[in-house]
C-alpha cells in the first residue's frame, strides 16, 4: 500500500467535505436572509426540539390563516383579503409573518420563516391531499409576499434571475407602438394606466396560467406580462419547485423518522390544534354556576353543546364521548369542580341512586379537573377534535346531522327559513365550521371576528357581544400552549361509556382517559 497515496486521498476527500459544507453554510446564510424565498437550499445548524415545535406551529397557524382566508368570500389578493390575511396575523400575535408580509422583516424572522418552511414540508409530504393542502397556501403565502414587493429594484431582479426567470424589459417606444393590442389583451388595465405600467416579455411557455386566461398578449412567442402580474409567473416556478421537493421529502422520509422523536412530533401534525388552550377554568370573576346554564345554553353556547346540554335535561344521561366533551367544555367557561359535581349528580340521580354516581362517574369528573390519575387538567376538545368523533352523543350538528334533522334544529333555536338554508347550504359543503359561524351571524346579528375554531371561542365571543365585556383570558391569544388534537385511531370501546354497571380501576379510568 502506498501510504503517501492513501494519506494524499484521504486529505483531498477531506478538503472536499469541507469546502462543500462552507459552500452550503455560506449559501443558507445568503438564502435565510433574502425577503423573498424559493427555499432551494435546506437550513443548517442546531435547532433545539422546543423550537423545532414552536417554528413548525406558527406556521401552521400562518397557512390556516390563509385556508380561513379563502372562505369569507373575498377575490384573492384584493385589498380586502389581505387585510383580513393581516388582522387575522395580528390577532394570533404571529409578529414573524407580519414582517414578512409588510416587506421590512429582521433577520430572525428570515430565519424563522426558512427553517419553518423545511419542517412543514416534512410533515405535510406524507400524502396527496396533505401535499396538495401545504402547496396551494404555501403559494398564497409566497404570493402575498412578493406583492408587497411594490417596485422592481435590484434586489428583486437579482431574485428572479437567479431562479432562471430572465425578465426582458418593453421600451416605451414598443409600449405606445403595441398600445391599442395590449390594452384588448389585458385585463383589467386602463387606457390612461396602461403606459404608466412597466412590461416586461418572458417566453410563453413560462407564462402558461396567463396565457390560459386570456389575460396577455402573445407575439412572436413571447408574453407581454404587467408588472402587476408578475406574480403568476414566479409562483408557477415556486408550485413547480415545491411540488418536486415535497415527493423528493417523502422519499426520505423513513430516514427522518428512525428518530423516534421526530416522528412523535411530525405525525397527524396536520390535525394539530394551534389555538388557545382552554385547559384551565376561569376565574371566580367569571364563574359559572349550574342555574346559570340553561340561560346560557339558550344565549351562548355553539349548537354541539345546547344539544348535549338539551339532552341531558331530557334523558337525565350522556354516553362517554358526550360527557367528555360537554363536561369539559362546563369546565372552561367558569364551572368549578364542586360546581360540576353538583350538576352531574342532580342530573344523574333521577334515573340511579346517589351511590352508584360515586362509584362510577364522580371520578371521572375530578380526573378531567386534575385531580385524580396523573392529576393533568384537560383542554376543552377543538372543533377539530369534535369533526372527527360524531359518535357517542359527541359531534357536531353540522356535520353529523342529516338535512331533516339539522333543519328542525334550526328551526327550534329561531333560525328563519332564509338563514337555515344558507347555514345548512354550507353544511352541504362540508364546511361545518362556516356553517357554525354563519349560525352565530344569524343569532347575534353581527359579523363574527375571526373563524370558529373552538367551541368555547363561539362562547366567549357571543358573551363580548351580548354583555359588551371582555374576559381576563379574551385578551389576546394564548399561545403558550399548543395542543394536538388527539383524534382515536378507533371508537371508544362501549365499556367506556358511564353507562356501564361495571366500576372500574383507576388504571382502568386512565386507558379511557388516553383513548378520549
């Protein structure tokens, strides 16, 4: 063996390494810190798991924002839809993405926004629909940002060409020349503003989206594209790049997830709830006590819970999903342990004597307050949550229901025959959130602020709007928690149900406990 050789190999191979990875260090440092991103190269360094988790939940909170947007009925990237974009940013505190969007963002935003984009990308890679979710408000993000990108500098120039959109300027000469066919080829363009308009050609193919619609004036295979429409262009070349790199993470995928950690945190992210935690009872300040609740039932609560609370009235029972979800819903708008105690048992009584209560269901009660089992104080279930049960009592009307039994619902809570068909005409569209919303519109007269995403966020919000005040826990959002939906791979079994005559053991009590 030649040891000279080997040794002069050997270095060599190690030069190598190391120049490639000052290469891609130096080009994540050029890439994390320009406004606007293809995200071609993957981001180096340590990222710690807290912040691995905290990065990915914002900007899930971000693309949902961008979902909601796409349903209040505004044209997408009018003036209207992005301030409904921005103040929905605003409300959650998302302060990185503002900055983006606003076009001044810091350093530690870019940085934010580029590692962000990579976990997501990791965990929505795992399907066509989740890919196809992930891609369509990725690219609105994208979109939005590169609007507010107002003037073609340098900066921006340099952006596109370096992701092989070579933009050739129009003279002005060529502009009055093409004037009377630009303005028929354009839409949406003045006469008077057409020639204050800067154009710019790119070969056709690059401009298919435009050319589909009708919207550019084709000669001698090049587009005659506006400045104002610039966007579809690049956004076809980020569609195209993120498509390929999300089947390109999928195949390495197995490979991410030999860490067990990282794969307890990607999987089901997509069913995530990212709003406030209603984990915690409120305060003797807003207390509630058991009077209180058919009042507020008929007044406040969302129709998932007036039917569980309307039920129980009449048949003096639940079943175990109905219970959870009920109960735990009484316990985060202000209704305390003893309070809940009392209210379970007054009901539950009437049809089983008071020491079969305490055998059976007077633990589950302290269990979901905290004070019982591992002594954890449960969240209020999402919407999210509730979507996926519809089974046990549990669910949601707008989902769950059937068109007849949907419409008598809404007909005894006062809905007219107008506003039950355009609520029940969303239901049909499998938008029971919308159609929730449109419910509390109808009831309360107002615009709601924001989406319902909560059954307690529907509470809290009609209480601001009938009583005029504001809870301790109403101002602002609480994000220091993010809580995932845990949705059960298959129903609870029917031993779980309260119903049952068998007592359990704790440990018992705790497996129902996990499986909720």
């Amino acid at each position: 063996m030649d040891f000279k050789v080997e040794m002069g190999s050997a270095w060599a191979t190690a030069q190598q390494k190391q120049n490639l990875r000052r290469h891609v260090q130096q080009s994540d440092e050029t890439s994390c810190n320009q406004p606007l991103q293809m995200y071609l190269v993957p981001p180096t360094g340590d990222v710690s798991l807290e912040d691995f988790d905290i990065l990915a939940a914002e900007r899930l909170q971000v693309l949902r924002t961008f979902e909601r947007a796409g349903h209040v009925g505004k044209q997408k990237f009018s003036s209207e839809w992005v301030d409904f974009v921005l103040a929905d940013l605003r409300r959650q505190k998302l302060t990185t993405y503002t900055q983006l969007l606003s076009g001044s963002a810091a350093p530690e935003a870019l940085r934010r926004d580029h590692v962000s984009h990579f976990i997501l990308r990791l965990a929505y890679c795992r399907s066509d629909e989740l890919r196809t979710w992930f891609v369509q408000h990725e690219l609105d993000l994208f979109r939005l940002r590169f609007q507010t990108q107002t003037r073609m500098d340098l900066e921006i120039g340099n952006f596109l060409a370096d992701n092989g959109i070579h933009l050739e300027p129009v003279s002005e000469e060529t502009v009055r020349r093409l004037r009377d066919q630009l303005q028929a080829a354009t839409a949406r363009l003045t006469a008077s503003a057409l020639e204050l308009t800067q154009w710019y050609t790119v070969p056709f193919v690059e401009a298919l989206e435009l050319v589909r619609a009708r919207r550019v004036l084709l000669a001698a295979g090049q587009a005659y594209i506006p400045a104002h429409d610039l966007g579809s262009i690049v956004a076809a070349k980020f569609r195209h790049h993120l498509q390929h790199a999300l089947a390109m993470a999928r195949r390495l995928l197995p490979v991410v997830e030999e860490d067990a950690r990282l794969k307890t945190m990607l999987n089901d992210f997509d069913k995530r709830y990212t709003g406030r935690d209603y984990s915690a009872a409120k305060t003797d300040e807003n207390a509630v006590t058991p009077d209180m609740l058919d009042e507020l039932s008929s007044q406040s609560f969302p129709p998932c819970m007036r039917q569980l609370h309307e039920r129980l009235r009449a048949n003096h029972k639940l079943l175990h999903g109905g219970r959870m979800q009920y109960g735990l819903f009484l316990k985060a708008i202000g209704l305390s342990l003893d309070n809940a105690i009392a209210f379970w048992r007054e009901e539950f009584t009437k049809i089983m004597d008071s020491d079969k209560f305490h055998k059976q269901y007077l633990y589950n009660i302290r269990h979901n307050y905290g004070q019982e089992g591992k002594r954890t104080s449960y969240s209020a279930h999402p919407c999210s949550k509730i979507l996926a049960a519809g089974s046990n009592d549990s669910g949601c009307p707008f989902k769950h229901y059937d068109k007849d039994h949907m419409g008598k619902m809404l007909r005894a809570y006062g809905i007219d025959k107008e506003g039950s068909a355009e609520v029940q005409e969303l239901a049909a569209r499998s938008q029971p959130q919308l159609a929730c919303q449109k419910y509390w519109e109808l009831v309360h007269r107002r615009p709601f602020e924001g989406v319902v995403q909560h059954p307690n966020q529907y509470y809290e919000e009609s209480r601001k709007a009938l009583t005029g005040s504001r809870t301790k826990t109403d101002r602002g959002l609480d994000r220091s928690r993010v809580i995932r939906a845990n949705v059960p791979a298959t129903p609870a079994a029917p031993t779980a149900d309260w119903d049952s005559d068998v007592e359990m053991s704790e440990e018992q009590q705790l497996t129902l406990e996990r499986a909720d």
